[in-house]
C-alpha cells in the first residue's frame, strides 16, 4: 500500500515537471538594441523592452538569464540556430524577417517611427549666396526677362514707324528702348524719357500695366525667400522630405531595419556596427544623414544636447517592436495575453514616457 502511494506521488510530480519544463532550467533570453530601449550602466540593463520584458517574465513566472547579442540580425539568428530561447529589444517586425521559417514574433509591444539625423552645419558665405541662384529665383528672372522682351518688341513694332525718335526703327535698338520702356512701367518709376503714341501701343501698356502687377508680385515672393534664406543661413538644399534622401549618404546601423529602408530608397548606403559610430559618421561629414529608430534618436540627442545634430521633422515609416521567439514555443500565447495586459493597463506608455521625456 506505502509502495503504491510513492509511485502515485512520484507520477504527479513527473507530471507537474514535465509541464513547466520551462520553470525548471532558466530561459535563455538576448538582448540587443539601442538606448532606451536597452540601456546598460555597469552591470545592471534597464530600458524600455528590459523592462515591459521583466513584467512579462514576472507575471508568468519565468526564470531566465541575460545573454548580449551583438546586433538585432545576430540575434535573430542566434533564435533561429536554438542558442537563445527569446530576443528582447527594439527589434522590428518585418517582412523579411516574418518570412524567415525559424523565428516568430510575439504580439507587437511598441509601436514606433523611423527617424532621421540630419547634419547642423554653420553656413558658409558661399552657401548663403547660392540661394541667390537656386531655381525659383532664376526662373523668376528667366520669365521676367522673356515677359519684358515680348513685351518691348510689341511696343517696338507698334511705334517704329510714327514714333521712332524713343522707339528707333532698327530692331535692335528698337527692342531695347521697348524693354526699357516695359521695365520702368514694370517697377512704376515712370521716367516719361519714353512713351507710346500709338492706339496699338497704348493698348499693349494698358494691358502690361495690369499684368505688371501679377508679375511684380511673384518676382518680389522669390526675392524676399532667396533674402530670408540667406539672412538665416539656409540652404535650398537642406533635407526637408523623404524623397530628397534619394541618392545621398545615409548611415546606417547594420542588421536593423533602417538598412532595408535605405536599400528600398535607392540611397547611399554607409555601414556602422552601433548607433555612436554610425552619429560619428554624420559628425565626420562622411554621411549625409542617418536612420535609425526615432524614440532612440530622440533619447540620444537629449542625452548628448552638445551634438551638431537635429530631427529631421519628418519619418520615413512606422515601425511595430516585437520578441523574437520560435515558431512553435510555447511561450507565445502567455507571452501576448501579458504584453496586451500591460498595453490596457497603460504600463508601456508609462515606461515609455518615463524614459523618453
């Protein structure tokens, strides 16, 4: 009989150990990402993905142990090749990465942005001037020579033959006196050295008087932006949009998200292994700007207020961070149901917050 109720209680428990295998020997979990998102001071790992990860583990009461990767594409694969049982971080779910046939994604926990580093370089005299020739300002003056040409040569021919004293008979001086003419009625000095006699020419300053101030006023808008861009140091060139990265140096954390952004950009692709590197390049002028997560760019800059680096006003894509675990792990279901506690309780948006602002 004693014999018996040992074996009934060494089955329970076999049982119970063979239902929480996961509880009995630690999870092997990396991590890998930037600031704040994974932080590391010393000994000790905080940040945003550490810390909604801890009250993951918390509230499904797993054990696990820490282990460094050195990039998100590193561990990755570290999941896929069974090294690591969960990757913890800012790790992007992708296409790419979804249709890898090792490695899963838990339910989203964050949901962020591709930003971009642009460069603060004091302006120089040669580029304060060039505003002076970007294309608005020229084809303002390219449109307002043609006008003024049209213009003087209708005078011109209009008033050759009874008024040839001011409008001389030969062209060429003829449609001179004629742009003169068209240019002091344009900027209204109205000299009188010159005017029409003729119907015909009366008709045609009538009617470039009204359409004089048409043309007044958009070459006096392309004037007063090439003179605010050169008072406040700007340049037309500077990186406003998405599209003007097209074709430049872009740098990149190698293995994240930001490289497949930049290769789908056709832009210039210049490689660093961390996120300090890839901000030292842009300092260097060896890249003309960066990609890279926005709340860790944001966390960056405010860390280091000293840096000659702005946000650009823009992003390129939102982007949804997820734990990477294996296809068949059983950890996905307890996994999401805790992350999607946390989201309703507004946990994340407080640790978020908390490390953000």
């Amino acid at each position: 009989m004693r014999t018996a109720r040992r074996l009934s209680v060494v089955l329970v428990l076999a049982c119970f150990g063979s239902a929480l295998p996961l509880q009995a020997n630690p999870l092997k979990v990396g991590i890998s990402g930037s600031a704040p998102f994974v932080i590391k001071e010393g000994n000790t790992t905080s940040g945003i993905s550490l810390e909604i990860w801890r009250h993951v583990a918390e509230d499904n009461n797993l054990s696990y142990e820490l282990i460094q990767q050195p990039s998100p594409k590193a561990g990755i694969e570290a999941v896929d090749d069974g090294e690591i049982d969960v990757l913890v971080g800012p790790i992007s779910i992708t296409p790419r990465r979804l249709a890898m046939p090792g490695v899963d994604f838990t339910q989203p926990y964050y949901l962020g942005k591709a930003g971009v580093v642009l460069p603060i370089r004091p302006p120089s005299i040669l580029s304060r001037v060039q505003v002076f020739f970007g294309w608005a300002v020229i084809s303002s003056v390219l449109v307002l020579i043609t006008v003024l040409l049209v213009v003087g040569s209708l005078i011109w021919l209009a008033e050759r033959n009874r008024n040839s004293d001011q409008f001389p008979r030969d062209w060429l001086p003829g449609i001179s006196s004629g742009m003169w003419f068209a240019l002091v009625t344009l900027t209204t000095v109205g000299y009188g050295d010159k005017a029409p006699i003729t119907r015909t020419g009366r008709g045609i300053t009538g009617a470039w008087m009204v359409i004089s101030l048409i043309a007044v006023s958009s070459l006096t808008a392309s004037l007063a932006s090439a003179f605010t861009l050169f008072l406040s140091g700007a340049t037309e060139t500077a990186i406003s949009a998405p599209e003007q990265l097209n074709g430049r140096r872009v740098s990149v954390v190698e293995g994240t998200s930001g490289m497949e952004l930049a290769q789908r950009g056709d832009m210039r692709i210049v490689g660093a292994a961390t996120l300090k590197s890839a901000i030292q390049l842009l300092v260097d002028q060896q890249a003309d700007a960066l990609i890279f997560d926005r709340p860790a760019i944001r966390y960056h800059l405010k860390n280091n207020p000293d840096l000659p680096l702005r946000l650009a006003p823009f992003t390129l894509s939102e982007e949804t961070y997820g734990f990477v675990i294996k296809p068949d792990s059983p950890l996905r279901t307890p996994m999401d149901v805790s992350i999607l506690k946390l989201q309703r309780q507004g946990k994340v948006e407080a640790i978020a917050n908390r490390l953000l602002d």
